[in-house]
C-alpha cells in the first residue's frame, strides 16, 4: 500500500450523502475532511442524481482516494425510498468507477461495529467514538458525515483481511458462497 493512502467514504442517500475522507500513513489514519451532499429541492429525482454523481465526481478529482468504501443499503420497508437509495449510491458507485477507483462496501452493522463494538449503536454513538478517536472539537450537525468517516475507517480496518464483503468472481462463487439465498 503506498503512502499516504486515502480512503473516500460514503454513506449514500438521495436527500443526504454523507462523505469522508480518511488519510492512512504509517498505519495511522487521519480525517482529511467530511460533509454532505445535499441536492436540495431540485425538481426531479433525476436531477438530484445528476448533482449526486457531479459533488462525487468533483471530490474525487479534489481529493485524488485511491479507494471508495460505501454502506451497503439495508433492508426497508418502504420500497420507493430504497429504491432511491439505491439510484443514488448507484451513481456514487458511477463516479468512482468514471475514475477507474476500485469500490468496496460494507453493512450498516459492520461499520458501526468496526467503531463503537456494537453492530446496533446510533448515529449518534458513532459520531461520539469518532469525535473521541479523532479529538474532533465539534460533531457535524449532519452525521452523514460522520456515518461517511466510519465507512472509511471500516474499510481500513478490513485491509490485510483475506477476504471482503460483496466479492464474487461469477455466479457460481455467489451461489457457492450463498447456498440459503438460492431456492
């Protein structure tokens, strides 16, 4: 791994995205910047994903990540609003292969648990173990930001691991590695 490495984290949403920067040098890491993308009251849905893939694009080409980590959607009940989370992460996932950058993602509990130990803590309790490790003077209002840095961080964690989540070579080594979801 070369040095310093950087990490873009995403923690994707069509209203709010938040994005986190984490720079690795000599196995320490540390927050190059976080915040939100906001589309704001734009009038198509449409619209919103074009600004979405446009911000990312953009922080990409600012911040040059040699990765991007992303929460994995979770289940939901309401069925529209996921599939809007996942247009917009789809168009996250766009801008960062645009830039040939490899993609990585990660479940809500893994990310969570990567930094507060329990795979069930709040947006809050990550933001507090973040503004701890980090020695943040203030948490961002928005803790999309801060969901975004654990992404990162998690993925950092998962460096050196011999394998990692959502990896499949072809449909066999899916069914092979997820005989219960095959009937």
């Amino acid at each position: 791994m070369k040095q310093p490495y950087i990490i873009l984290g995403i923690d994707p949403g069509s209203n709010v995205m938040g994005y986190g920067l984490l720079q690795i040098n000599q196995k320490k890491t540390a927050i190059i910047t976080m915040g939100v993308i906001s589309p704001g009251k734009l009038n198509t849905h449409y619209d919103k994903l074009k600004f979405i893939f446009n911000r990312v694009l953009s922080v990409i080409d600012e911040y040059k990540p040699d990765e991007v980590a992303l929460e994995a959607p979770f289940y939901g009940k309401n069925v529209q609003s996921m599939l809007k989370l996942g247009r917009s992460q789809g168009v996250a996932m766009a801008a960062a292969l645009y830039r040939d950058l490899p993609i990585f993602e990660y479940a809500p509990l893994k990310v969570k648990q990567a930094i507060t130990g329990m795979g069930r803590a709040s947006k809050e309790q990550v933001a507090y173990f973040l503004q701890k490790m980090y020695g943040l003077n203030e948490i961002p209002t928005e803790m999309d930001a801060t969901d975004a840095v654990a992404v990162a961080f998690c993925h950092y964690l998962q460096q050196g691991k011999p394998t990692q989540e959502k990896s499949y070579s072809n449909w066999n080594d899916f069914v092979k590695k997820n005989p219960g979801k095959i009937k």
